[in-house]
C-alpha cells in the first residue's frame, strides 16, 4: 500500500521544481502599442526636449492634454505623438 504522505510529498516536490523553473526563465515582454505607453510629466518634458515648466505651458494652451491617474499627472504616448506630427510649434 502507498503511503499518502509519500505522494503529496512527491507532488509538492514537483511543484516546487516547476515552480522554481518558472522563476528563473526570462520572461518576454511584449512591446506596448504607444496608445498603451503613459509618461509622466518629466518623461514628456525628455520626450518633447523641453522644460517641466513649458510641458505647464503647453497644458494650459490646450495642446497636450494630461491624464490623471491616481495622483499622478500622465500622458498619452500616441497622443503626444499626434500632436508632433500636426503641429509646427514643436
């Protein structure tokens, strides 16, 4: 007769192996659409090569929109990248 403990402890013990297989495979992240990308105000301010405070300016002309998600302050990858190809003040 098989003892039960022996086949839980087996079953564990495969468990564990998997589990600590997956944990050191490298994973795979896919690239993001630039509609899924949000930047935070410094990373537009790189992004548009301007200062925080023109990154205000541009907020309150209109012509970025920002996203508040949580307390932040973000923006839309695609967005920011519509308004460069419309426009000619950047």
């Amino acid at each position: 007769m098989i003892n039960p403990f022996e086949v839980i402890e087996s079953r564990l013990s495969s468990i564990e192996n998997l589990i600590l297989d997956l944990k050191h495979q490298p994973t795979k992240v896919e690239p993001k659409n630039d509609s899924e990308i949000y930047l935070t105000r410094k990373e537009t301010a790189e992004f548009f090569k301007v200062s925080l405070v023109s990154i205000h300016n541009y907020i309150n002309r209109g012509l970025i929109r920002p996203l508040k998600i949580g307390n932040k302050t973000m923006f839309n990858k695609a967005e920011l990248i519509n308004v460069v190809e419309s426009s000619n003040r950047f």
